[in-house]
C-alpha cells in the first residue's frame, strides 16, 4: 500500500475574527475569496494585512477566509526574526500566551496580545485516508523526503476529519530547508 | 561513546579571489580581519558586498577571508528567490555550472557567471575526531536533532582534515526549519 502523501506548502498568513475584520477593514465588511485552497471551504482572500513586530513589519500578508473564533497569525521562524518576536511552536487554535504583534490595515489596527504562532507541521487526511494508511487523529508520524537535501520531519502531527483532504502542511523554512514544493510526494513512516 | 557534534550556522556570506577583491575594494587591497571563526585561520572580514540577482538584490553579504582561488557566494534557498537566481545545493569548492549573479563594492562590480551556490550540510572534523566518531573522510551519515521540530538530516558529508574543527555546519533554512543556534549539540548517526 502507498503510504505517499503530497506537500501543502503554507507562506506566512492570518486568520480573522469578525471583530477584527471590521476593525482592519471597516464595519459590515466580508472577506472577498480571490483563490479556493485545498482543505474544503478554505480559501486565500483578497485582503492583505501589514503585521508589525518590535523590531520590524512584514507587508501584504494574506488573510485566510472564512471568519474563525479567534484571530492567530501563522509566520516562519524566518520572518519571526525580521519581526522581532519569539512566537512558539504550536499546533493551530492553541494560541494561548503566544506571541503579540500589531495589524495594520486600511481602516484600522488590530493590538494582538497573543495569535502569532509558528505552525507545527500536520498532516490533514480524511476518515477514509486514515484507514487506508492505518493511522488515527493525534498520532504522531515520521516524514521522509528525497533528494539531496533529503530529510525525516520527526513528531509529524495527524488530523482526521471528514471535511480534511490529505496534504503535508509545512511551512517556507521547512520547504526551504528540504528543497520541497506544493503538491510533491513525502512518505509515511510510522 | 558520545556521538555529539556542535551545530554552526552559515548565514549568507562569500569567499573572494584576490583578483576580485581588487576588482571590488581597489587595487592592492587587503581584507581586514574582523573576527575568527571556528575552523582555524577562517575569519569573517570587514569586508561586505551587495549581491545582485535577476529580481532581487541583498545588501551586506558578509566577505569571509582568507582569499580564495575562486569567488564563491554561499545562499540560502530563501535568500535564492529574492535574487531571483535557482543555484544548485553543492559541496564548497565545486561551483561548475552554479547560479550567475553580479558583486558590488564601493569600488567597482563583478560579473560572476558562476559561483553561487546552495552550501550542502557538512561536518567537518580532526582526524582524531574521525578515529573517535568510526568515520572517514566523504562518507555520508545522518544527525538528528532534538525538540518539536525535530528533524532526522539525512546525506550529511563527513569532511575530514588535520585543519578542521569539530562542527556541523548548515544554512539558516536548515537552521530555523529545525529551530537550531550556534552551538547545539546533535547527534550524528551512522
């Protein structure tokens, strides 16, 4: 059985609540979807943020649509130094005392107190995925890639859910650093 | 027996020709020593050029001394796509074929048709180091390293001489992908 799945490479990006919606881009305002994603629902929208550190800013950072509960920004470890924040490693949603920066957009800003992380890597796969490769949501896998620059992502977090497609979430330092791109095939070790 | 190496991480930088530095600093000109680095008679100098590519350009490249018989740029695969050049991951030395780009120094420019490179992970270590570890010159081994982000390198060159201190050396892609600083003890497997 092939225990191949492909990479989903994730730049830096945010996702907003309504509450911060409105303060970046004006009250009343909605998402405009510009480019569906793979995992279903999800889309890239048209909207860009200016996040801002101590240390400095990143323009044009993409919003991620729809609304969530809670607004957290995703960053490589990269761009956490041109920001000058320490944000940690974690899994999204849980982004309890992580790192604070400031969202600067046309209407507005937005002072996070805490919502910028860097994601750990995941895979998402649906119920009939998780059969195939005998694998349960929470379980923690091995990654292997090919190459010159080949390596194993050890601690390779599984998610299971019936609205996920199977994708390899990494981010640019981790694609960068396996010389990996979107849609490439990684193998599962368990 | 320990397996233990320290961790060194290269961030951008170039090694010059004497004819180059000539070319970019003026002739009879030398580069000044500004602070030694962890293989013995290497030092980065003052010295610090703008590396120019087809997109982009990166200011401040710092030049490492001595001399060298060949100019040679060493870049990230993030530093790669701001200049806009795809150089090759190579060993040190081996720059056939490798990425184009232009040098800038305050007294003139350097056509480089090739000499950028990706730098391919590498420990170097003493020959008793070797004996210690079980391993020789060119032989290729794993290191894995520790932590949430816990990576397994796989293709890591052994580089042995009698010159060389103990260090695993990598990029600031590979760095930041496994959250690893200067001086990280990893393990080296064989």
């Amino acid at each position: 059985m092939s225990n191949k799945v492909p990479v989903g490479v994730s730049n830096r990006h945010l996702h907003l609540s309504t509450k911060d919606i409105e303060t970046l881009f004006g009250k009343g305002y909605e998402l405009k979807p510009l480019k569906d994603l793979s995992q279903p629902g999800q889309y890239a929208a048209e909207e860009v943020v200016t996040v801002e550190g101590s240390k400095g800013q990143i323009e044009k950072v993409r919003v991620l649509g729809p609304a969530r509960q809670q607004t957290q920004v995703e960053v490589s470890k990269t761009d956490s130094f041109k920001l000058g924040i320490k944000p940690p490693v974690r899994d999204s949603g849980d982004i309890a005392d992580s790192s604070s920066v400031v969202l600067k957009g046309p209407k507005g800003q937005v002072q996070l107190n805490e919502g910028a992380i860097i994601a750990q890597r995941h895979i998402h796969m649906h119920t009939s995925d998780a059969q195939k490769l005998g694998l349960k949501d929470k379980e923690l896998v091995s990654v292997k890639t090919e190459g010159k620059r080949s390596v194993t992502f050890n601690n390779v977090l599984i998610r299971v859910k019936d609205s996920f497609a199977l994708e390899f979430h990494i981010d640019t330092d981790e694609a960068n650093c396996a010389e990996l791109k979107n849609g490439e095939q990684v193998e599962v070790h368990k």
